[in-house]
C-alpha cells in the first residue's frame, strides 16, 4: 500500500508538470469544479442485499474526510418501492456533518421532503426527465404531472428555508424514446429553474452520450438557463463518460456528479451501468490543474471501504491500476 501512495503520488506531481503543455491547445477550463458525490444514494439504491446502516454511515464519514464538498447522503421515498434507503433518517441524523460540506437527499415527493425536513434535512435533491415514457414506468405519470409534484416540493421548500436541486434525467437518450430532443430538456429545465431549483443536473441516465451530442443539448439549455446553474450527471455505460464530462467542462459547466468507485446505475433504464466513478474524475481534474479539494488517497480508501462491505470490484480505472502498482 505505501509503495503505491508514493507511486500516485509521483503520478500526481507528474500531471502538474505537464499541466501548462496539456491544457494549452485544449480551450478554457474551470479552474475550481464541484463535484457532487452521489455514491451513498445513486451508488447504493440498487444493491440488491441490503447494506448495513452502519455502513452507509461509514461510507458517507470517509467522503467528508476526502474533501467532497457535497455528499449526497440518502432518498426519503418510500420502502416499498426501494427497499434500501428505508433507513434514510438513521444514516441523516448518524453521519458527522463536516463544516463547509452539504449533504443534500432525494425526496420524490411532498411526504418524502416533508419526512427529510423532520430529519434534519437542509437541501433537497427532486427528480423529472426528459422522456414521457420513462417518467410513466419511472413514476408513473406524465412529465408536466411530475413537474407539478416537483413544484409542490419547491413550494414547501421555500416556506422551510431549505434549498433544492433538480434533476432531469435521460438528457441525451432514453431507453424507450431513443435520443431526446435538446429543445425539450431545455424547455424542462427552464422550468425547473424557474420553479427555484438552484442548481440542475443534467443526466445521462443510460450513458448513450457522446460529447458531440452533450454540446448540441448543453447548447440549447444554455439558452435558458445560465450556465453556473448547470451540471452533468454522465454514466459510462458506452465508456463515453470523462470525454462527455471534458466537453460539458470545456463548455463552462464547474459541477459535475460522480459516485464513488463507480457504483450505482437506473433500476429503471435497461442497460445503464456505473455512475462515474470519482476517482477517475478527480485524477483527470487534477491533471488539468482544476482544484477540486478532494484528497484523492483518502477517495480510493473509501472506496475501497465500499467494495469490500459489498464484496465487488471498483469500476474506477484509477483504483483499479494504483491497486496493481
């Protein structure tokens, strides 16, 4: 393990060097990016046995501990239909809450941010898509009844003081339309801003993106929705993940979500594997001089925390080669 701490190490300190020669012919990056840690909730949800509250608890301490300015923590929906989050108010009300850092859940409803508040809650994550299909087999209902949900949220939101990130996902295809029209994530997205969401994310829920189509829809939302507002939320089902990410980032988005050792994927889109795991995110940032805060030995320590309690490889690459060295 020593061996390959100083190994990432000299690999970190290379990246620096080569920064000035890497980034020159490559346009303007953010110089800070936020990232979003979505593998306590998004990584976690699918799992098919049910992991332990003790350990959620631990995963999410660990994440502070690497520097991840914001963890999403848990979802406030209900048991019945995912069956791993039930204990949702154990790990919000047991996790340490580190200064300086948010821990935002998902509630997809009045009575699950109703719920979340009660626990303590400060920020809330609500959800629509992009596609009529998979918002009828995701929630069953259509977009503009899942939008009238969202603002019911966003109302009691603004009453209790408690901010709210949106989510749309299928933003660039969806496994039951095919590719979604950039002008109608746009449209849902100036809505959603409207209603006071204060930051989006945009999802690739099936990882079907490739950067060329990412810029045709961050284009389009861009027109209605500034750009500070805006994340990417890219699974690298196609593998297609860092360079969607490099495109969004080249194109003046500075939040980007990514899950820890690469967990998590859509129970509801046939096909999606792994978020992206962050690791690789922070190791790619880090070799384009963009600071994101994150310790990124303490990130592979959690995540190699995870997949052993889970008893499964990591999806990120660069876990996958320091482990080798």
């Amino acid at each position: 393990m020593a061996t390959a701490r100083s190994s990432l190490r000299q690999r970190l300190v290379g990246l620096a060097s080569l920064r000035a020669v890497s980034t020159s012919s490559l346009g303007t990056f953010p110089k800070r990016v936020k990232i979003v840690e979505v593998g306590a909730r998004d990584g976690l949800q699918n799992e098919k046995n049910i992991v332990p509250t003790a350990v959620k608890i631990r995963l999410i301490d660990m994440l502070s501990e690497a520097g991840l300015p914001v963890i999403e923590a848990t979802s406030f929906v209900s048991p019945k239909w995912v069956p791993q989050m039930s204990d949702h108010t154990e790990v919000l009300k047991g996790i340490q809450k580190f200064p300086g850092i948010n821990y935002p859940v998902l509630t997809p409803n009045l009575k699950g941010f109703q719920a979340a508040v009660a626990a303590g809650a400060k920020e809330v994550a609500i959800f629509v898509a992009a596609s009529e299909l998979f918002t009828k087999r995701n929630v069953n209902c259509s977009i503009d009844e899942s939008l009238q949900r969202a603002d019911q949220i966003l109302q009691a939101a603004r009453t209790a003081n408690v901010h709210v990130r949106g989510y749309i996902s299928c933003v660039l295809g969806c496994p039951y339309e095919g590719k979604i029209p950039p002008a109608k994530v746009a449209e849902i997205a100036k809505k959603i801003y409207s209603m006071g969401c204060y930051e989006i994310s945009l999802g690739d829920t099936i990882g079907v993106g490739t950067p060329g189509v990412m810029k045709e829809m961050l284009s389009a939302v861009m027109h209605e929705v500034p750009v500070a507002a805006l994340a990417v939320h890219c699974h690298d089902t196609y593998g297609q993940a860092l360079a969607n990410i490099l495109m969004a980032l080249q194109m003046g988005v500075s939040v980007v979500d990514s899950s820890v050792a690469g967990l998590g994927g859509c129970p509801y889109a046939e096909g999606a594997s792994g978020n992206m795991a962050t690791e690789d995110l922070v190791y790619m940032l880090a070799g384009l001089g963009t600071d994101t805060g994150v310790n990124l030995q303490k990130l592979l320590e959690a995540g190699t925390f995870i997949c052993q309690a889970l008893n499964r490889k990591t999806s990120s690459k660069v876990a996958q080669a320091t482990c080798k060295l």
